[in-house]
C-alpha cells in the first residue's frame, strides 16, 4: 500500500501480544441488530464486516457476544458464543475477515447490568442485575447535543426520550458471579478454539454490568467483590485469570475501560489509571477506551473528535501495553496522536458507518465521507430495537446486495486455519 507520508505513523503496523496488524486503526465494537434472533451470525452481518475489512481497517473488534443465557436475557442486540449453532457462523465471520487481510478479536459481554431498560421494553421479564440496586435517571445535559438537535431537526421524539430513566435492578449473587465467571472464559475459549478469533476483549466499560463493579458509586457490596478497589477490580480479575487457565499464556486477551464515569461519586481518571496498572500487571495485552456512562451519555458518543486523547496519554505515562483510543474521524488528528504517542491506536465506531473505506481513502489522501455525529440512524434505530442504518450512508445495512462483500474468492495458499 502506498500511503501519504503525512499518515505515516497511523498506518504502520503494530503488535498486541503476538499478534501483528498491518496499521493503527481499530473497529470498535457496535451493536447492529445484523444476527438473528437467537443470536447467531447472519449473512448481512458477515458482508457489513467484510466492507471495513475490505475497507483498509487493521483490527476489528466483534460487536459484543453473550457468554450464557443467563446474560442473553439481560443483554439486547448482542451476538452469542456458548453452543455450536452461535461458533458456526461466528468462525465463517472470522475466516472471510482474515482472508480480507485483517484481525479480529471478540469482545466478550458482560451484560448491560442496570442499564437494560432497553431490553425491558422489549421483555418485562428481563430481571436487571447490577453490581448493587443501583438505577439511573439522564438529564437532558447529559446526552451529546449534536444528537438532540439533529432528532428536533428532523422531526423525531427527543433523543432517548423513551429511555431517560431505568429500573432498579437487583444485587448479583455470589452464586451468580462464579458461574458467570466461569460462563466469560468459556467464551474465551471457544472464541479461540472453536471461532479462530485472534483475540478477546472484556467489557467493563459504559456503565454496564462489568463497569458496575468498577465503580464506587454503583457498587455498595459488602462482601468480597465490593468495597476497596481491590475487592471491585475481582469480577474482571477472577474472568481473565479463568480465561487465561484455559486459553494459555499467549492468547490474547485485552480490556474495555471507561476513563472517567463523570458523574459525581462515580469512578475517576485516577481510579481508571490504578485499574489499568494492575490490568498490566494481570498479563492483559492491551486497553480500549471509552469515557462515561449513560447519564454522561455524551461522553461516550462525543460531539467532537480526541475527546478522550489527553486522558488516554495520561494513562500510557504509566502502562506500556497498547492502548486504543476512540473517537478521532479526523485523519490529520488521528495520525498526530499515534505519532506523539498520546495513543497506539485510533478506534473508529460511527466514522466507519458512514464510510467503510475511511482507512484506504486516508491512505490515499483522500477525504472519508464524515459522520455527521447525529446518531439518528444508529443509536436512534437501536433503541427502536431496529437494525443500524446510517443518514449520510444509504449502503449501511444493505452491505450482503453488494457483490464485493460476499464471500471473497481467495487462492488456496493463503487460507490457513488457526
């Protein structure tokens, strides 16, 4: 690939654990609605991913997949990873994926813990666990103005007017946590022997079931998984370590990690700093960042680009695992922070709805087709229970019509299994 010498840096490859991508831009991980209803892999699915690979992107992480049933119930438009028929088309994915010259790793759900009122309105039986009975009110200062003026623009119900506010959710057991413990390195597990992924991802970030535990705010436990920071970082120690046991020490197994949950009593860039030393310290290979929560909603679906880059280098003053930092769509920004070492890596989410070819067209000197930051047709179809579609691209969604995103025909040699 012939690449401008101003984005020398963003597309120079990298390596997390051992394993190497061709430059420094992630996929991160997006809900769809693409797979069926069981949670399976669909043929859309595969072909929205075939377009990023396709597209130039050196990574991808996996929209999240479900370690049980028992978070299935509690986790809306995510994929799943615990029998035969779910790995079946998950490797398919990953095969097409590799053959299109990239990575791809899991990233492995938690469960969207008290924040799963979404799932509620669709199923009143949901049953809503969290770290502590802990539940949630946005105001309107809390969501990304872009988003609230681009729905009045339009005509729509306010964004997340249905969703302002969600229901108490009980305290998890400590029978529940063990088995779900076990049920995460499972899925590890399978994703490597079964599916051939690259690597996985833990989600503990946004609020959700993982992060929960993470925080002080929302984790009053009084037994060993709450209290001291120690005691709250044990859920996602007791994952990797169990992970770890059955995957070896080779594969790779990286975090999500909201930076600051920017809500008060909540969880703090200094706090986050702590966590992603002792994350280092377990073994994990690298970090993807998030920020906020869903009362900080516009902290995790910005208004504007690098938001999160000054916190992310303060973390990598104290960690030399690989860190991913989301949310810059500007190419010249994104190549200044990887070659000032502010990140690794740049991860695009809603950048690479709106153009699958945003790392090509970069690598060319070429201008992507810019998200306009209005989350109408993703965030505003998801909450719906809708699949994703996107304002500024009509392809979105319709990526499995598209010839060049089938199956690709690829010569013998250079299919390998794992």
């Amino acid at each position: 690939m012939n690449v401008k010498m101003e984005h020398e840096a963003l597309f120079s490859p990298i390596k997390i654990g051992n394993v190497e991508i061709k430059n420094r831009i992630a996929m991160t991980p997006i809900c769809t609605r693409y797979g069926d209803v069981s949670g399976n892999v669909d043929e859309q699915f595969i072909a929205y991913m075939n377009a990023r690979a396709l597209g130039g992107v050196g990574l991808i992480i996996n929209s999240p997949v479900n370690v049980s049933e028992w978070v299935m119930k509690r986790r809306t438009m995510a994929l799943c990873l615990y029998n035969q028929s779910h790995f079946i088309g998950l490797s398919k994915l990953v095969e097409q994926v590799h053959m299109l010259g990239a990575k791809m790793f899991f990233q492995i759900s938690f469960g969207q813990g008290r924040q799963v009122q979404i799932k509620r309105i669709i199923d009143p039986t949901a049953d809503p666990v969290s770290a502590s009975p802990v539940g949630f009110r946005i105001k309107r200062e809390g969501l990304p103005l872009k988003a609230l003026e681009q729905f009045k623009k339009r005509g729509l119900p306010p964004f997340m007017a249905d969703h302002m506010e969600g229901p108490i959710p009980r305290e998890a057991t400590l029978q529940e946590l063990v088995a779900f413990e076990n049920d995460v390195a499972n899925a590890v597990l399978l994703s490597k022997n079964e599916c051939g992924a690259d690597g996985v991802e833990l989600h503990c970030a946004h609020g959700y079931f993982g992060f929960s535990f993470l925080s002080p705010r929302l984790n009053l436990r009084q037994d060993q998984y709450g209290g001291s920071l120690e005691n709250r970082m044990r859920l996602l120690r007791n994952c990797y370590k169990k992970a770890r046991a059955l995957v070896g020490p080779d594969y790779v197994i990286g975090v999500r990690l909201s930076l600051d949950e920017h809500v008060p009593g909540g969880l703090t860039l200094q706090d986050t700093i702590e966590i992603c030393k002792e994350v280092e310290n377990l073994g994990m290979d690298y970090i993807l960042f998030s920020d906020g929560c869903y009362e900080a909603f516009k902290y995790f679906e910005p208004d504007e680009d690098g938001t999160m880059l000054d916190e992310a280098a303060e973390v990598k003053k104290v960690v030399k695992i690989p860190v991913i930092t989301p949310s810059i769509h500007d190419p010249d920004m994104a190549e200044k922070a990887v070659a000032q070492g502010q990140t690794d890596m740049i991860g695009l989410g809603r950048a690479l709805l709106a153009d699958a070819e945003w790392p090509n067209k970069v690598s060319r000197g070429e201008l992507p087709v810019k998200c306009i930051r209005c989350n109408v047709g993703c965030w505003g179809r998801l909450l719906k229970g809708l699949p994703i579609r996107c304002t500024v691209n009509p392809e979105l969604g319709f990526e499995q019509y598209v010839a060049k995103y089938r199956p690709p025909a690829v010569k013998r040699e250079a299919f390998k299994l794992w």
